[in-house]
C-alpha cells in the first residue's frame, strides 16, 4: 500500500451495494463537501443544547500543528459522495518512568481524532473502515500506539473503538472550564507574575514533567508555537528577589502554566438553550457590566462564535503553591478578559493531580467524563522498550498528572 491511501470495500455483498473509497483528504476538491459534512454531524440532538465548532474554512486547521499528519475521506457509491472523515497525527511522548532508568522512555504515539459519518450512512461499516485505514497510515508512519479521546457519554464511538477496533479504556482526565466575567480577578498580595521565556520553560518543563504520561518530547516546538501566548510562572515576591534563573535550582513555592490560544484555529458556539436561559445569562452580563466591583459571576455570550485560551504544563509546588497557582490562573482570566473573543479557560489534568483543587472553574461547566482509550499498534524493537510498553498499555493506573498537549483540542 502506497502512503495515498486508496480502500475499495464493499459494505455488504451484493453487485448492487455502492463501493466505500478510503482515500487521503484533497483540500483542493474536499474541502466544501467536509465543511458540510462537520456541519452535520454538529447539530446534536434535537430539543438540547449542542456545542457547534467552526473549523473557520479550514478543516485540517488542528493538524497543521504537527509535523506528521493524515484527513482520510470516504467515499460513497458511484457519485462519490463524501460521508466520512477521520485524522490521525503522530508525536513522541513519554511513557512515565516505568525502570530504574533515570531517562524518559519516549514512544511514537498517534493521535486518532475527527471521525464523523453522515447521520444518513451508519451503520454500514463506514466508521470502521476508516479507522482501520488510519491505523494503517499509523503504523506505515511507525506509531507504535494509537489513542483518541471521547465523552464517556459517546457510546456508539467507545462501542466502535472498544468493541470493533480493540482499544481498551486507558485514562479519565477532568476538564476545568471557568468562564471568563467582564471585570478583573485579583491577583493577590504579595505575588509577582513573571513571563518565562520559551526556553528556561522549555528546561523546566523537561524537568517537571519528562518522566509523567503524554509529556510531548518536542515540547520546545509547542512553547515556540505562536499559539502559544506566553508561559507565566508566579512567586511570592521574597521568593522571586531569591531566584537566581542560571542555577538550575527552583524555587521553593511557585506555580507555572502556558497559554494556548485555540481561537486562532477554531471557534465554538452553543445552540438550542431555553430563551429563559438565554435571557439569565444576558441578565448576569449586564450586571457585571453595570456594577463591576460586585465581582458578579456572569455567564459570557457563549451563544455567539467564541474562543477559549486553553491552559497547559500546570505545576506547582511549596506551602504556597496552590495560592499561587490561583493567582496565575487569575492573571490568565485578565489576559482572556481584554480579548474580546476568548469567552472561557478550559484546562485539563489527570483527576489525582493535586493542582486540580487549585485550578478555578464551575461546576456545571466543567467534566470529568473523559475516557481516553488506547491500543498497542506493534511490537517494541528492544526488550527493554517492550516491557516497558506492554507495562504502560496493560497499567490500569494512572500516574497522578497527565501532560495533556493543546495541539490536541
């Protein structure tokens, strides 16, 4: 099979069943009829609310981050009819320290995402078919693994991937969301809020974070990322007049995090709300807006297009920490604040890591209904890389933090 992936299968036999097409995605000739097709596939059920994503013209857009990259489309009958899609990337990311060895162990690990079917041709294998051909690409592209993330709700996508497709239920993060009000959060008294540079962050995160699950060893290309608004670090301000930045030591109490600007790549909205619901939300904007110094929690106009910064690499440490964390985290809602398109943060974290307690966010818009599952696409080259990954794939525990990479939402 040649790196364009062409699959003819039939459904089902009979000379009279259309031919199902696997090919790769052609911006050029696809790119009208995927739009539509993600339109879709975005409506929800009816009579509830449904979180639409506007890919702004472009849906490759949250592949471009990756140096390794797939759309596969498929096609239908003799019109050949798009009626799905999928993408897969590739990346190097850390196993954890499953040895006494003091390296990271790094793996080549695909991400499988964007699979949709037209609502009118389910049930015919389609979704099958086109993971199959994308584990394919994968493992021509020397992935040794293959996950993908889905709503623990999703149960026809777990059933595909679970049942059919042989990937097991592997980790469950928590997503943090916390709107963003019109007036400012207080940073706190006492605290300094440092930029970073790409590449102090880039050691330090290396040190933090290299031997916990995901941690992407191009990390250095994610920080250099212009998605990338800045890698914030906050210390009480006697701890900061202490650090010396060429020791190579940390300080004591910190807390550290990046800033992903997502609305530069998509958009999201919400459609199909109660107008009661509507109209309390606008009532909460208003108030806020009107009496600021009330700190008023107000819901932000998430019913028109809207961006989210995500938060990412967030660590703390010292007595003071989870002050401090939260401190950072108010000076990402400043900066979100005068962006008048970032209407939420969202930030997610394996469900023990303790900075989860000190991450702010609402209750009712935030999960932890995520279920990541994962499936072993080959055999290790060497026996201590084997071990160490059929221990990683079998482990039915988590490490406490979870390194989740913006490239993936």
């Amino acid at each position: 099979m040649s790196s364009k992936i062409a699959a003819e299968n039939m459904i089902s036999p009979g000379a009279e069943t259309p031919l199902v097409v696997v090919r790769e995605y052609d911006e050029g000739r696809d790119k009208v009829a995927v739009a539509e097709l993600e339109r879709q596939c975005e409506v929800g059920q009816r009579g509830k609310p449904a979180l639409v994503t506007d890919l702004m013209g472009d849906p490759i857009c949250r592949l471009r981050n990756f140096a390794s990259h797939v759309m596969l489309v498929a096609e239908y009958g003799s019109r050949k009819e798009i009626v799905g899609t999928i993408s897969g990337c590739i990346k190097n990311v850390a196993i954890g320290k499953r040895s006494s060895n003091e390296f990271p162990i790094y793996v080549k690990l695909a991400y499988v995402l964007g699979l949709r079917v037209s609502s009118t041709h389910r049930r015919l294998g389609i979704g099958t078919k086109l993971v199959q051909q994308l584990e394919e690409w994968c493992r021509q592209n020397g992935a040794d693994y293959a996950y993908m993330a889905t709503e623990g709700s999703n149960q026809p996508s777990l059933n595909l991937f679970t049942l059919k497709c042989n990937y097991v239920k592997f980790r469950n993060p928590t997503v943090l969301v916390q709107p963003v009000h019109l007036h400012y959060k207080p940073l706190g008294i006492g605290i300094a809020i440092i930029r970073v540079s790409p590449q102090l962050s880039e050691s330090i995160y290396r040190r933090i974070f290299s031997h916990y699950e995901f941690f992407p060893k191009d990390i250095d290309c994610v920080l250099n990322n212009k998605l990338t608004l800045g890698t914030f670090m906050a210390l009480t301000k006697k701890s900061l007049k202490n650090w010396n930045t060429k020791t190579g030591e940390l300080p004591a109490n910190f807390a550290m995090l990046s800033i992903w600007n997502t609305k530069e790549v998509y958009k999201l909205q919400v459609k199909g709300v109660s107008g009661l619901k509507y109209a309390a939300c606008l009532g909460s904007r208003v108030i806020d807006a009107l009496m600021p110094w009330l700190k008023f929690p107000s819901v932000p106009n998430i019913f028109e297009n809207f961006g989210f910064y995500f938060l990412y690499g967030l660590h703390m440490e010292g007595k003071d920490g989870s002050n401090l964390m939260k401190s950072l985290c108010a000076f990402a809602h400043n900066m979100a604040r005068d962006d008048k398109d970032c209407r939420v943060l969202v930030a997610e974290v394996g469900q023990m890591d303790p900075v989860r307690e000190a991450i702010p966010h609402w209750r009712k818009f935030s999960w932890d209904q995520d279920i990541w599952c994962i499936k072993n696409l080959g055999e290790a080259q060497g026996e201590d890389d084997r071990n160490s990954q059929e221990y990683w794939i079998k482990s039915q525990i988590s490490s406490s933090v979870i390194f989740v990479d913006p490239r993936d939402n």
